[in-house]
C-alpha cells in the first residue's frame, strides 16, 4: 500500500511541474523551406548589422565602415550606392541602432544627437531627409525611436510611467503605454533594469492597425490594438523565458550583464500584410560562438495567433519584407561569403 502511495505521490508531483515550454512550441503547424538564392553583388555588402526594402530597394545598414548605408536595386540585385556619413553636420549621424520604414521612408534615430530623421528614398536614388527633433523630457530616454504613422512614432527605452513612449511628427510627447512582460524577474525589477532587459524588435502594420513587439532576448512578443493609437489595447501576450541578466548598474551608470544561459529570441521582427513574420532563434550562446542570427521563422496573424513555425535551411542575419517575398541575408556555409535568400510570401 505504502509503495503504491509513494508511486502517486510521483506522479502528481511529475505533474505539478510546471512544463517549460519554448516560444516555438506554440506552433502546432510546422514547415520546412528552401530558401532560393538570388543574384546580387555580394562584393558591395560591407558589414551589415540591419537591412530594410523600402520603395523597390534594399537598404543594408553597416558597422564600422565609412558610409552606413549601402543601397541595392532590389530587381537587378546592383549596387546602387553609399550613403551616411559618421558625424555631428547636418545630414550626419553619429548613432543608431534600428531602421523602421513608411511608405518609400526610412525612420532613424539618432540616440546621440536625440533626432529622428526621415530619409526619403526616390525613384532616381536621390534621399531627401525630414528632421524632427525630440522633446527633452528627464523621464524618457529612448533608445530606439520608430515610424508608425504620418503623425506618431513610438519610442523604447528609460521609460518611467510605461514600456514605450508615443511622440507626434514634431517630436512632442504624446503619453506612454505598456507594461514589461510578467515575470518573476519583471516585477520586482527596476524600470531601468527592465528597459535594458526587455529590449524590443518593433512590428507595426499600418492597414490593420497592430503592433508586435519581439524580446530580442528571453523568448516573449506580445501584440497591441492601435486603433486608437493614444490608448493602445494589449491583445496577446507570450512570455515563455524572461532574459537571463544581473543588474550591473554602478552609480549613476544604469546597465545590466547577460548571463551565460540568456536565450537570444528574435533576430528581427517585420510586417506583411497578413503576417508579423520573426527571424527566431531561441537558443543560449554556445561556448566561444556567437549566435550568428536566426534559424527559423515565426509566423502570427495579426490578433497574435500562431499560424506556422517555418524551419530554415540555415541561420540567417537578418530580414527584410518586400511586397510579396521575405528577404534573409546570410553567410555561404562552405565559403563563409555573403548570400541573399527569399521565400516567397504566398508559400506560407
């Protein structure tokens, strides 16, 4: 009777346990996909931490080079040319982590100088640039600023009274919204520990009025209603891992340090018309490797539905969304050389 006893107690305990799940595993639809290579002057990639389509070409936004922006006609896979210098003129830029886009407009943010620029990238290659510049403010510091309409862009980053922050097209505070993903960590977190934390990968689809915002480290995403875009409405939210860090902050000086086991989540997050598509890896660092981007694609509907979980052929760097293809910028296995792969959209 006692054995009997003791081999219940074992199994409710086993079942009591709670089950740890991946951001992965929501997916009941999985699907693998060759990728198709197209031609392109892999010569002229420099060194690439970002890529964005915007108005029939691809951007790619580089590190440690001269020029931070080298532009491809999209059709021909040509180099079209640089642009971007690094400094404080007009024109200039001196630091900036993320690129949005509207319309044939790319969004960037300054975090030095505190200015948002719209680049308007026209037929004949010429960029015309918008400035618009943001409110001092001692209870926001953005980190990353992003274009969501004509009229508003939305900030992440220091944050006090919300996760994100919404400005007009002139650079005026309009309120703040969201909270961070719950969690044990979360809650008994700063705002500040939280902010470098949770850092976040911005989605926004303008026709239906939605926004994702992917953890670029842990394993959550979490979908807002923005029709009415000062009071936005939280739709769904996975938090599966929270990010793995140790408060570094020394002084004044706010930062946190990732542990060893910290899971790298969404490489890039982008919109199609139907879909918020992730470049996903879900994985800690493996000992003396860097993550070198993302091995599959997640795909939700914009109510924040799992559709597909699409496994990919190899990791890839970064994403871009055309009109009708996913763009994956990534290294040849065997050559180490650069490689632009698409899936086309209607395939998932």
């Amino acid at each position: 009777m006692n054995k009997i006893f003791s081999l219940l107690l074992i199994i409710i305990c086993i079942s009591c346990e709670p089950s740890k799940k991946s951001l992965s595993d929501i997916f009941v639809v999985t699907k693998e996909l060759q990728a198709q290579q197209v031609e392109f002057e892999i010569d002229s990639i420099q060194n690439p931490f970002l890529m964005r389509y915007v108005n029939k070409k691809l951007v790619m936004c580089n590190v440690f080079t001269s020029s931070l922006m080298t532009v491809f006609d999209w059709k021909t896979g040509r180099y079209i040319m640089d642009f971007g210098t690094k400094g404080l003129g007009p024109n200039e830029f001196v630091n900036f982590n993320t690129v949005s886009v509207l319309g044939n407009k790319l969004g960037i943010y300054d975090n030095n100088k505190r200015e948002f620029l719209y680049l308007s990238l026209n037929d004949s290659a010429s960029i015309s640039y918008t400035i618009i510049e943001i409110d001092e403010n001692d209870d926001i510091i953005p980190f990353n600023i992003y274009a969501l309409t004509e009229k508003y862009i939305l900030a992440t980053g220091l944050i006090k009274k919300g996760r994100f922050a919404l400005f007009n097209n002139e650079g005026v505070l309009m309120g703040t919204f969201g909270e961070y993903p719950k969690s044990d960590v979360s809650d008994i977190a700063s705002y500040t520990e939280n902010a470098f934390a949770y850092q976040a990968l911005i989605a926004y689809q303008p026709n239906k009025k939605k926004l994702a915002i992917g953890n670029q480290y842990g394993e959550g995403i979490s979908f807002y209603n923005m029709n009415n875009i000062l009071h936005p409405q939280l739709l769904k939210e996975y938090m599966m891992t929270p990010p793995h860090y140790i408060d570094a902050s020394k002084g004044d000086r706010k930062s946190v340090t990732f542990q060893k086991d910290n899971i790298c989540g969404f490489v890039d997050i982008g919109a199609s018309e139907k879909y918020c598509i992730g470049l996903f890896l879900g994985q800690a660092r493996v000992k003396g490797e860097a993550w070198r981007g993302g091995d599959k694609l997640l795909i939700f509907d914009w109510d924040g539905n799992p559709v597909k979980k699409i496994d990919l052929p190899q990791k890839y760097l970064q994403m871009a969304i055309s009109d009708d293809k996913i763009i994956l910028l990534g290294h040849d296995p065997k050559t180490i050389d650069f490689v632009v792969h698409t899936i086309d959209l209607s395939e998932i």
